[in-house]
C-alpha cells in the first residue's frame, strides 16, 4: 500500500486542472446526472489530485457538475506519492474498475422495490430496465414450474381455514388460483 494517510483538502475550483489525457468520456447528460446526485446527496467523493498545478487524476465529471452547481472549493485527496507514471497508470485503474462488474440482481431489486421514492433517472440509472431485466430472468427460471399444475382437495366443511388457505397461496408469487366447486353427489 503506498499511502495510508490521505488527506482531505478544501481547494479553490477555480485552481484545479483538468487532466488533459483523461480518457474517460464525460457526457452533458452523464454531467446532469451527476449534478442532480450532488443535489441531493452532496460532494462526497473527494477528487484524487497531483501536483502543484491540482491536476485532477480523478473527479472530472464531478468538476463540471460543481461549476454547474456554483461550488469554489471541492474536497480533494492528493496523490502525490504516486510517480507520473502511476499517476497515469491510476487515471486509467481508476475509471475502469467501476466498469468491470455488473450487480447482484436479487439485491437490486429488492433495494429499488424498497426505495421507490428515489427517481433514480436523475442519476442517469432506469430502474425499469433492471426491474424488466430480473422479472424476465424471474420468468425464466420459474417457466417450468409455472407450467406445473397442482390439484388440491379441500374439505368444504372447514370454510373459514379454505378461504385463508386460498388467500396464503395466492400471495406466493408464480402461484395461481382457479378455484372450483365440485358438488359431492347424494
């Protein structure tokens, strides 16, 4: 590990240099979005800086956002203990990493089911995708066992446990329910 005591520094916008052969591609929308998680979230990712000249390693979407947001100082970690080249190296680790893995689907959308009061667009995600995505792979993986039928004889002379039983099954996902009377004959 190469340095264990990171700093937070407040540093003047208006002193931060861009990196000029960043090669992660910043979008107006992509900026928006950021902006909008700033907006309700705050600054919380200090930007990754090196140099005397606050060259900006990491953080140059959320620079942009926080001139849209009229921000003059940002907090800022400095990675001076890198060489130049780790510098460089780091630029590009960095921006990668996030890209490398997809998420845990199950958790997902869980997590989106319960924070339904987020639009999450705002932050440049559709939910309806995912949520799309995960009842196709729910369909899926429960086609075969949706197609299996099931039949179930109850004895009518317990009325009030039939009407709970028929309400409990019905509230398993992936279950249905035909409900048939068949007259006992005399």
């Amino acid at each position: 590990m190469k340095n264990s005591k990171l700093a937070i520094e407040m540093i003047a916008l208006d002193t931060l240099t861009p990196y000029a052969k960043n090669s992660k591609i910043h979008t107006k929308a992509q900026i928006e979005h950021i902006t909008n998680s700033i907006k309700e979230f705050g600054f919380n990712d200090p930007l990754g800086i090196a140099g005397t000249n606050n060259v900006v390693l990491e953080g140059n979407g959320r620079i942009e956002a926080a001139r849209m947001l009229g921000m003059t100082e940002l907090p800022c970690v400095r990675l001076d203990h890198l060489s130049e080249s780790e510098q460089r190296a780091y630029v590009i680790a960095h921006n990668s990493l996030t890209l490398e893995t997809g998420f845990d689907d199950a958790v997902l959308f869980a997590e989106l089911e319960e924070l339904k009061e987020y639009d999450f667009s705002d932050y440049g995600i559709n939910t309806e995708k995912y949520i799309t995505t995960l009842e196709n792979l729910q369909i899926k993986e429960l086609g075969p066992i949706r197609r299996a039928r099931y039949l179930i004889s109850i004895d009518v002379n317990h009325n009030d446990r039939v009407v709970d039983l028929i309400a409990k099954l019905r509230d398993i996902e992936g279950v249905i329910v035909n409900e048939t009377v068949n007259e006992a004959c005399s």
